[in-house]
C-alpha cells in the first residue's frame, strides 16, 4: 500500500474514535476568558482562580490600555498575535457559524471576539497610531506569579508614520473587519465602529511601509515579523468582504502579485499567504488562486513530513498551532469545493491526532489523559494568598487548576512529549494556537465530521 493510501487507513481508523467537539468548542471559549486582561466580567464560574489584573496599563501619553488577553503562559500583550487570534477567530465563526450555534456557543464566541476588539479600539489611538506591544517581554518572562500580583513596569509600544508596521497594522484591519461582519446585523452601531477602524488601519498600513518589529525593538525577540507583504493584501481582502468596494479586492490582488504570495504559503501569526489565497480565490472567478491553495493542500496530504504516529509535522515550536494553521485552510479550501472530501477527511484525522487518537490528548481538559502541567503561569498558582513563584514553576506537582480548552504546543517530529511546565517549546499555550484550532472545531460539528 502506498504513502496516501497508509494515511488514509489510518484516518478511517482515527474516525472510529468519537469525540465530544460541542464540549472541546465550549472549552476552547473557556481559555480565551481564562487569558483575559484587565477588569474582569462576564467570567465563567469555573475560572474562580482569575481576577482583575493590569488596570495600570496605560499608553505613552496616559492612554487606557487595560483589557485584552495576554499572550501566553505569560502576561505581555503582544497585538501582533493577537489581531491574528481575533481575525481568525471571527473568520471562524462568520463561515462555520452553524458549529458555535449548535453548541450553545455563539453569543460566547461575540463577547470572546468583543473582548479582544474593545482593547484593540483603545491601542487605535488616532489613524496613524497603533499601540502593538503592553508589558516588557524580558520582565515579564522573569517572573513567575499570578497577573493579579504583578508589581514590574509594563511599559507600552506603538507604531506611528515615522516608526511604522505595516505587518501589524494590516493584521489588526483584518481583525476589525472580520469582527465588523461578526456583529453586523447583530451590533450595528459596534460593527460600525470596528469597520472604520479597519479602513483607517488599512491606510496607515499601506501608505506608510515599515516592519513593525523594526521600528518596536521590544517585539523583535518575541514576535518578530518576516515582513508585511503577506498582511497587506490580506487586511484588504478583508476589508472587500467587509465593504464589498471593488477598490479593496483589486488592492489585494495588486499587493498579492507584489508581495509574490503565488510563490509563498502557511498560515499563522507572522504568515497570511494561504489566507490571503483561499480568501481572494472566493471572490474571484480567477482559477490561480484555487490552484495555489489546492497545490499547498495536496502537498500537505501527499508529501509532508508526518510524526510515527501521523501528525503532520511543519516545525518543533508549537507543532500542533502549525497543524491546526495548515487544516484551517484546507478545510476553508473544501468550502471552496477544492477536494472537500480528501480535505475534510485530512482536517478530522489532524484534529483526531490533536483529541487524542494516540492515547493522549494535547488539549486541557479533554479525554482523560490531557497535560496537567502546561507552561502557564496562573492556570499553575494554588489559590491565593498562598506563594507561587519560580519553586512553584520548577515543583513537580501538576498545576493548580486545569486551563479548559487549551491547546498545548505538541510534540516532536518523533511524538516526543514530556508534560512538563519547564519544556515552552512543547507544552505552552497561546491566543494564536488555539483559534485555528477552535474555527476547525465549529467546521467538524457544522459539517457532521
């Protein structure tokens, strides 16, 4: 039996396993309230152990910069990752709506998409001014605590037209775009709002070119960016879906060819080419596009490097955040009518992998045998007032509450795996992990998969 037809197999033995994606989705939901920042409402019961935190974050000029979600296991606010989060969250549920409904979960899924929003609004301080960073990675990463016991600086990082970041600008008019039609219809006054944010952070993106990671030293150790030819056309992609102005899509288009994005693909925080595809290959009779994702797709299913045990594997930093980034457009490519059945049944085994088909699964709170230990900082602290701080981290005991929904980074290219808060690498947590992770969830109960 070949390559294809050995995957295969293992898929349709992988679909014997049944999973609860209703419960897996409402989880996911948990862990986005458990990353919030700020003064904290609406929290789910269960998530006792957060409170409010950060409520000095202001700007350089004494602007309000409380809210939002941190990044990680850790307490920044990084704004790259987590426009990406937002847009890809809202993309999710604009196209797989039909899951969130039927788990209970829309209105949860709008004020997960709010919450972010609501901070993103205050860190767009005027057209050309974006607040991208809050919190010094390095302090940060020093310690070890609660957020609500935080007492280090945090200083806060924005880009202007004379310290530019096309990259993050464009991301962050992608995500206000896709919230816009989130709340359209729902929230108009709100959805309005969020789309002339997305028009002026368009314009402040394409007028004034720079790499945002350049002009904030302070992101460039933690969220460098690899350019923004990528973000460009995809923040004006978005903003056609948003407006339907023909302006908008033949921008893309033109900044698709100039950035080269036919020659480029993946999908995650610092890399939009294949949702920059799939997206414009919706709007266009133009058969390229659906040719590119099709070649990006089929070489995932056919030749990529895949773990013993099947994962298919696209790089040891958080493997599973690079699975669920690589199905979310394979599955938005079957929407597209490219190979829907090849692509559904690749994105079920993925997730099945991800559940646990291998007898473990990589998300909290999931199956019985789940990490207990991510690398997450509150999620590990006993309960207050009692001590957490670097003898807590390096303890070997399993962290103090479980953080429902998470999606920990994964394992190596050989399925190693050591539930440990000390290995980062394979067993933190983030906003950009779990929201293709989540979108693919509401696609699996959508679609009956």
């Amino acid at each position: 039996m070949g390559r294809i037809g050995v995957f295969f197999l293992l898929g349709l033995l992988a679909s014997s396993q049944a999973y609860d994606y209703k419960d897996a989705l409402q989880k996911s939901l948990l862990f986005y309230q458990a990353q919030r920042s700020g003064k904290l409402s609406g929290m789910d019961s269960s998530l006792y152990w957060r409170g409010d935190s950060a409520l000095n974050d202001k700007g350089q000029n004494g602007e309000d910069l409380t809210g939002g979600y941190y990044d990680a296991g850790d307490h920044v606010k990084f704004g790259f990752p987590m426009a990406f989060a937002m847009t890809t969250l809202a993309w999710g549920i604009l196209d797989w709506g039909d899951g969130y409904t039927s788990a209970g979960v829309m209105d949860e899924a709008r004020n997960c998409i709010r919450w972010g929003m609501d901070y993103l609004i205050k860190a767009h301080i005027s057209d050309n001014e974006l607040y991208v960073q809050v919190g010094d990675g390095t302090a940060d990463h020093n310690y070890w605590g609660r957020p609500e016991d935080m007492t280090m600086d945090r200083p806060s990082y924005k880009i202007t037209t004379s310290a530019p970041g096309s990259d993050v600008a464009a991301e962050t008019a992608a995500a206000f775009a896709a919230a816009s039609l989130v709340f359209k219809g729902v929230d108009d006054n709100y959805a309005n709002t969020l789309l002339s944010h997305a028009k002026a952070l368009f314009n402040f993106a394409d007028n004034y070119r720079g790499v945002y990671s350049d002009s904030v030293s302070a992101a460039a150790s933690f969220y460098g960016s690899n350019g923004y030819a990528d973000e460009l056309p995809w923040g004006a992609v978005w903003l056609y879906r948003a407006t339907a102005s023909e302006s908008y899509l033949n921008r893309a288009i033109e900044l698709y060819n100039e950035g080269g994005l036919q020659y480029r693909s993946g999908y995650g925080w610092d890399e939009k080419s294949s949702g920059a595809t799939v997206m414009i290959a919706r709007f266009t009779s133009d058969q390229t596009y659906k040719t590119t994702v099709q070649s990006y797709c089929d070489n995932l299913m056919n030749n990529q490097q895949r773990t013993p045990k099947g994962l298919i594997f696209l790089g040891e930093w958080g493997s599973l955040r690079n699975m669920a980034g690589a199905m979310f457009i394979c599955m938005m490519a079957s929407d597209r009518g490219i190979n829907p059945t090849a692509y559904r049944s690749m994105v079920k085994e993925q997730m099945g992998y991800a559940l646990g088909d291998t007898g473990f699964s990589y998300v909290c709170g999931i199956d019985s045998n789940y990490p207990r230990s991510p690398h997450h900082r509150s999620s590990s602290c006993p309960d207050a007032p009692a001590t957490c701080d670097w003898n807590t981290f390096n303890g070997a005991q399993a962290n103090a509450h479980v953080l429902n929904g998470a999606l920990v980074g994964g394992p190596g290219a050989n399925d190693d795996y050591v539930d440990t808060r000390q290995d980062a690498q394979k067993n933190e947590v983030a906003l950009d992990y779990n929201a293709p992770f989540q979108g693919l969830l509401a696609a699996l109960i959508k679609y009956n998969l």
